[in-house]
C-alpha cells in the first residue's frame, strides 16, 4: 500500500482517522487505533509522520547506501559524490548498511521513506533476481561493484548485466599485480582476502589472484591463503594486522604477500615489523586501491591504484542521466594503474 488513503479503505475508516492512529492521538478508539496500525504493519506502510516529512516528499534527494563503510577507501569518494550531487541541487543522503544487511530491502525502504529519485549503491553487491531488483523503481548506479553482476566463474565479462554501474575491472588488475610479483621471482606469493564466502569484488580479487599463479606456472597453495572472517572482520588495519600475524604464525615459506586492499596491507606491514622481519627484505608487500595512506607510509606501499575522483564522477553523471531518462543502463569499466613502490623487491 503506497498511500494513507490506501491503509484508510482497507481499514473501513478516513483518512483522518489513520492520521490519528500513526500520530498517537488520544481522540480515536483504542481498538480502532490497533486495528489501524496492524494493518499498517502487516502492509509495510511508512507513514510520513509531520508535516517537515510531508514536505520532504517533495525534495529531490538522492541517497548513497554504503556497505563496509569502514574502508577508507570510500571517504574519499562520499566527499566527491555528495559534491556532486549538491553542484546539481540535489539533497544528499548517506545511509550505512551492516554487513550482514540486505541492501536492496534497505534501498527499498529508504526510497519509498524519503521519496529518494536516485540511488547510489557503494561497495559490496546485489545478486538478487531481476525479478526483486526491478520492485526498485528508482534509478540507481551500482559503484565500485558491479562488474561482478556480468562476470562469467572464470572473470570474463559477459556483457549480461541489466543495470547500470562503474568499477575498475577488479579481477584484470588483481591479476596484474600478481603477474608482477610473479615477474620479479616471486614464486611462493602468499595472500590476505575476503572472507571465502565472498561474492563481491573481495571473490574477482581472489580469483585473479589464483588465476595470475597458475599462468606462471604456480599452483595456489591454501596454506598461503589467509580470508577474513565476515563476522569479526573488514577492510581495516587492524583486520590485515590480524591476518598477517596469523599467517606468519604457520610458518610457512613464501616471499611475497598480496592484500586485497592498501587498508590490509599497511596493517600487514606492522606485524611483519613486529615480529623482527624487514620489508621488503624478508618479505615484499603489495596492496590495492591505491589509499593516500599508502604512498606515505614507511616502507611506501606498492599497490594497484584505483581512479577514485573518475568512477565518483562517472558515477553521479550516470545516475544523473537515468534519473532525467537521457539514455539507458551503461556499465563504465575504468582501467586501474600499477603504482610500484617501496616495498616490493626482485629476487
């Protein structure tokens, strides 16, 4: 039920009646209160609930919903989007979504409360059916995880994604930084990743990682493989901190360490450091993102930088374009660039 005067018909009441009810007027019948508002439940109706609400019904609002909002590698792309968005008099909305929320129920909810006219989804990933994302009746952009919707299981792009996003080719470029450590001798290449059940861009970054291996000739080997923990974890310092003290508690040979994110890796070079080994004497580190933090810390990160201002950008032009019907769902592929630094040596 879209409207109050929908919850009042099927009530048996007006439309006043149905105001009292949701604004908890002491001037209505208790029974006829708590029939009201069981209908409203069982209909998951959202009510605008005062008159600033009613005339934000009205407002042009356009909502990002982030999920894993602890990367840091998104502040710098909120700061651009909501410029962007304000640039074309646009309300701006950021909306946190908890790893373990479904994002398209909380984008479904939000348009329908604040009346949104375009969404930005950031980071982690849709894979409903069509059938479910297309109850999304507003138009949305998927940025810095879509590719995964048009992957073929060996990271080739099918082209099949029936919605709009911008990304960088999360699987290609894992794949180059590996192939480069593979390029300077490293022939045990261990890794910090998502959780193994991952179906975002941590699983392309994972798979481009097995895949660079085995072109070299190098089969992947588990022991060098150490996933976060979906319900502890997130792409944060202290997570690759974590991951690496427990991969170098095996006390396995390996030359090289690959973390998924620059966040993982710098958290990785202080238990490298911690536990007397030096970097990239003892072990190279290489990263991805390409984090501000990374180009300063000490040894300075090698890493697969991301263009973060572009796909903000591209992003918001995009949804733009949706939103006043100037063309139809486009998939924007922006390349990443290999920064080689510090803390990565040939041998």
């Amino acid at each position: 039920m879209e409207t109050i005067k929908d919850i009042a018909k099927a009530c048996g009441v007006g439309v006043s009646t149905v105001s009292r009810a949701i604004n908890n007027h002491p001037d209505i019948n208790p029974e006829t209160k708590q029939m009201i508002l069981d209908v409203i439940k069982e209909h998951n109706y959202i009510p605008n609930n005062s008159a600033r609400n009613l005339k934000r019904t009205k407002s042009k609002s356009v909502a990002v919903l982030i999920k894993g909002i602890s990367n840091p590698f998104f502040s710098r792309m909120i700061e651009i989007i909501e410029y962007e968005t304000q640039q074309k008099k646009y309300t701006f909305v950021l909306q946190r979504v908890e790893e373990n929320e479904d994002e398209l129920s909380v984008a479904l909810q939000l348009a329908k409360e604040k009346k949104l006219k375009g969404i930005i989804f950031l980071g982690g990933m849709i894979t409903h059916s069509e059938e479910k994302i297309r109850q999304l009746d507003v138009p949305f952009v998927l940025s810095t995880s879509g590719y995964i919707a048009g992957k073929d299981m060996d990271g080739k792009w099918n082209g099949n994604a029936g919605w709009s996003f911008v990304t960088v080719d999360d699987y290609g470029e894992s794949y180059k930084i590996v192939n480069y450590l593979c390029s300077l001798g490293h022939k045990k290449i261990a890794i910090l990743a998502a959780d193994i059940e991952d179906d975002s861009i941590g699983k392309l970054r994972y798979e481009g990682y097995k895949q660079a291996l085995r072109d070299n000739g190098i089969e992947p080997c588990g022991d060098l493989e150490c996933h976060m923990d979906e319900r502890v974890d997130n792409y944060s310092m202290r997570t690759g901190y974590r991951l690496m003290n427990k991969l170098l508690s095996r006390e396995k040979d390996f030359t090289a360490v690959y973390a998924i994110a620059d966040s993982l890796a710098i958290g990785a070079c202080r238990a490298i450091i911690e536990n007397n080994k030096k970097i990239p004497e003892d072990y190279s580190v290489a990263g991805f993102d390409g984090l501000e933090a990374g180009e300063f810390y000490n040894p300075s990160i090698t890493t697969i930088r991301q263009p973060v201002e572009k796909i903000a950008k591209e992003t918001v032009g995009l949804l733009f374009q949706l939103m006043q019907k100037e063309g139809g769902n486009r998939q924007i592929i922006l390349p990443g660039e290999l920064i080689i630094r510090e803390s990565v040596k040939e041998i």
